[in-house]
C-alpha cells in the first residue's frame, strides 16, 4: 500500500533503537525524511547507516529529547515538520513506596511534559499546512496497569488524558493525534525485565523469558518491525480520520472486550 506520504519530514523521538526505530524505519521505507534521535552517538550511527537507502532521507540528530536543548535540536534540524511520533524510555520497575519527588518529577517530565512541548511546537504548523500526524507511544500499562510500572503508567495515562480533547480541535485540519500502546516487543528494555525477574526469583534468563511468553495469546513477543508498520499506517493519507484513539498491540495480552 502507497501511504502517501513521500517526501513528508518525521521525527521519531529515541529512536536508535527499540519500538523507536522500527517506526523511523517503516517511514523511511515509505518515502519520509526521517529525524532520527538519540542520546548515545555511536549507537544512533549505526541506526542511521543501516536505515540510509531504505527509502527517505535519514538525519540523525544526538540530543537528550527530555530536555529544551535536545527538542531544539531536533525541531531546528527538521524544519516544518509534517509528521511527530513521540517516544521515550519509562521510568525503571519499582515499587512506588520507593520512588521520591525528584524521580516522581522526572517520569512526568520525560513521558508526559516533553510530548506535549514537541507537540506543542508542531502542531500550529501542521493546521496551518492541513497535514499532521501525531503518534505517542505509551504503553498496555495505560490501559492494564501494572504493580511497578506506577510512574510510567500515570505519566503516560496524563499524557493520553491531556491530548484526548487536542485531538479534536484539529481533526477538521487534517491533523491527528493517536496513541499507540505496546505490550510485549522483543526490545532490551524487555530483556533487561528478564534479567530482574531471572535474578530476583533464582531461575534462568530463559526461563524468565518463556514464562513471560506463554502468558501471551499469540505465544511470541511482538516485533520492532510490527510495530512500526502500525506507526507508519496512523500516520499516512489513509488514516485522516482516526484520531484521538489509544490502540493496543500486544497479541492479545490485555484481556478486555473493548
């Protein structure tokens, strides 16, 4: 499918790696010039010259998009900017007896204030252009909370929260804003979760990791590449008229009608 989008400027925000990069490279392959970002220079490298040639210009971008510095970087490389997908590591698994004001400051900054400020920064242009497409990646846990995952889940459900009304101010301008929320992706972030539970129960990575699995309907973990294919498709021609929607991939984990 043509989603008509070549030649469309995206920014994918951490995207060096994980749920991240399989989005700049699902655009990429449909024609998009790609604002790839990240913080660890060589790693960003790497992503960088494996996405050259896939499709659309890829420009890699080291900056720390939680911070004005890091979105100025990104939102003065890009220009106007046609497409955003919003994406950031969570705050670690802890129990949140355990988590002080700072680290409690510092989840809704990076999952729920930078999202909005890069949305904030983009959008009026977006209208003014009569094409937007804006994906947040937040997580299953907005819908499924998880013990542990308190601070991500909260900053991402405020994020979901905050952008439901957005949405609809701007829908008759061909701009949309839409959430994705994973479940489980064979990304490190998942392997480092393995890696806890192996250590903490006294049982092997790969134990860790089948048990985990078996508790997916699908009976696999999701891919990067899957994915992005959904990010890509919320943000073609097609997709003008969903907006303001939270959608789930995760096999099927989240047991749930609606």
């Amino acid at each position: 499918m043509d989603l008509g989008i070549a030649g469309r400027t995206a920014i994918v925000c951490a995207s060096s790696k994980g749920l991240g990069r399989g989005c700049a490279a699902a655009l990429a392959e449909a024609g998009c010039r790609v604002i790839i970002n990240g913080r660890d220079a060589a790693s960003l490298e790497v992503t960088r010259a494996d996405l050259a040639g896939r499709g659309g210009e890829i420009v890699a971008v080291v900056a720390d998009v939680g911070t004005a510095e890091g979105r100025a970087a990104l939102l003065e490389t890009a220009g106007a900017v046609d497409i955003l997908v919003n994406n950031n590591a969570g705050p670690p698994f802890k129990d949140f007896r355990d988590i002080d004001e700072a680290a409690m400051l510092a989840g809704v900054n990076a999952n729920m204030l930078t999202p909005i400020a890069l949305i904030r920064a983009v959008i009026d242009g977006m209208a003014e252009r009569r094409f937007g497409r804006i994906v947040n990646i937040t997580s299953s846990s907005v819908k499924a909370p998880l013990a542990g995952l308190d601070l991500s889940s909260g900053a991402r459900a405020g994020l979901t929260a905050f952008v439901a009304g957005i949405a609809r101010t701007v829908a008759d301008k061909n701009v949309t804003i839409n959430s994705i929320l994973p479940g489980s992706f064979d990304t490190d972030r998942l392997k480092g979760g393995f890696e806890r539970t192996a250590r903490n129960e006294g049982i092997d990575i790969e134990t860790a990791r089948q048990r985990s699995m078996s508790r997916i309907p699908a009976k696999r973990f999701g891919t990067p590449d899957e994915f992005g294919a959904l990010c890509a498709y919320l943000c073609s021609v097609q997709a003008g008229y969903i907006t303001g929607q939270s959608i789930l991939i995760d096999g099927g984990a989240v047991n749930a009608t609606f």
